[in-house]
C-alpha cells in the first residue's frame, strides 16, 4: 500500500521549529514558530506538507464556537 509517502527524512535533518496557528480570540490569529515537541516512546513524529481548515475552525475565529 501507498499512503502518500515520499520518502523518510532522517532524523538528523529534521528542522527545530514548527509553524503554528493559533486563534487567540475572535478574529485573531497568530502565527508563531514553537519548538518541534520531544519524540516519546511509542510516538511518530511528521511532517505536514497540507492543512485544511474545517467548520469547527471557522467557527471559533468568528467566535460563535464556545472554547
């Protein structure tokens, strides 16, 4: 099976940071650089080449979602 996968990046390459986004109240969002989290026992680490945006998403920057 071919789940998309490219290719492995070793670990060594890996970059520090990540892009974040986070809404911090109605209408406002930031985006950051946050440190990649620690990778635990048990635990993958990947990298996201896509995102999309749901209604949930869309909700909470028009802030009529409760969070």
């Amino acid at each position: 099976m071919n789940f998309g996968l490219q290719r492995t990046i070793p670990f060594r390459t890996l970059p520090t940071l990540m892009k974040t986004l986070t809404c911090l109240e109605p209408g406002r969002l930031i985006l950051e650089d946050k440190p990649l989290p620690a990778i635990q026992d048990g635990h993958a680490l990947i990298r996201i080449d896509q995102v999309g945006v749901c209604g949930t998403d869309l909700h909470a920057w028009e802030g009529t979602q409760p969070y």
